[in-house]
C-alpha cells in the first residue's frame, strides 16, 4: 500500500482522535475499536486504498468490513497477546445469537462455520519484527475449527512463526487461525489497522 492511503487511514484511526479509546495505565491511547460505525469515512476510504478488493480476492465473493479495530503497541503502551482465536464477532443487532453489547455495538460468539468464512486484512503503518510485537502465527491451524482453552495451550511455542511486515504490508489471515504477540522490546512502534470482512451481514 502506497504512502499516501497509509497516511490517510492513519489520520482517519488514530486513537487520540476516536471516542472512547483504549488507554494504557500511562495515559497512552493505544486502541480504538468499532471504527466504521465511529468513523463513517472509513468505509470508503478502504475500498478507495484497494483493501476490500485484497478481502473479495481472499474471499472469492464480493466482501465489506464488518469491523475495524486500531492497535498502537509502542514503548509507553505495551503489551502481550496470549495464543487465541478470534471468535467473537460485530452481528446484527437483531441477532438470536447470545450475545453483549460494547459501545453502542453488538457482539456475538460465532460458530466455526461463519467463521470459517470471513478474513481479517491487517494493514502495518510501521515496520513490524520480533523487536515491535510482531503477530505470531501457527499457520494452517484455522483448518482445524473451534479450539478448546486446552488445545490452544497444548500448542507449542517453537509451532508460531512471526510475521515480519514493512510499513504498507497487508497481512491476510482467517480469523480461527491461532495467533499471538510479544510485548515490544525497545523505542519501536506497532501501529497496525485490523479490519474483518465477511460476504454479508452477519445475523
């Protein structure tokens, strides 16, 4: 991706600007989530920057963000991610599904099914290794569906492979794929957007 749609999607998703950031204990904000519900420009301006062609390409049908998170893992907000997969979803609000309501929005544990057929697209604002944070994965594990707490840590560590990223990198992953990431070492940052699409909305 081209310096110039990074620097507008980094201007449309900097926490500092979103209501209701995350913030660190510090005062840092470092998270911003719901972001195409609180920044209606952002909608267009994926499609506008080629990221929802990338999700239909993955996809094989015409895909649209269902949610957009922002992370900013930097010396003064830092943190780990243990092993997990995502499985907890943006739904419809008329969902039957269980589900809580965070923010103005309604969220939903999903079956491996519907998962199964969704793709988050993570766009690197910053170089990202081992030394920032880097998202670790084990790869070919989302074919293996819905995973007890168990099996999740019965995986061994040496089994995750970091996924190394320039700025402008985007990185295509199913979200049952298991993942994790290290706290930052050093005065380095992580700034990464991380939208989720599906093919339609989710009920």
């Amino acid at each position: 991706m081209g310096a110039e749609c990074r620097d507008l999607l980094l201007s449309l998703t900097t926490p500092a600007f979103v209501a209701n950031a995350v913030h660190h204990r510090a005062g840092s904000a470092f998270a911003a989530r719901g972001l195409l519900r609180k920044v209606p420009d952002l909608v267009r301006q994926l499609e506008a920057c080629g990221v929802d062609a990338l999700a239909t390409a993955a996809l094989g049908d015409r895909a649209v963000p269902i949610d957009a998170t922002f992370f900013d893992k930097h010396a003064r907000a830092n943190w780990s991610v243990p092993a997990h997969q995502d499985r907890i979803m943006v739904v419809a609000g008329t969902t039957k599904r269980k589900h809580r309501i965070r923010d103005g929005i309604t969220y939903a544990e999903l079956d491996a099914e519907t998962l199964a057929g969704l793709v988050a697209l993570r766009v690197h604002f910053d170089a990202t290794d081992g030394d920032t944070g880097a998202l670790c994965v084990v790869p070919g594990s989302h074919r293996n569906g819905i995973l007890s707490n168990g099996q999740i840590l019965e995986e061994p560590l040496e089994r995750y492979v970091p996924c190394a990223a320039a700025a402008g990198d985007v990185l295509v992953l199913r979200p049952l794929l298991l993942h994790r990431s290290s706290p930052s070492r050093g005065d380095g940052q992580r700034r990464v957007l991380h939208v989720v699409y599906a093919t339609r909305e989710l009920v």
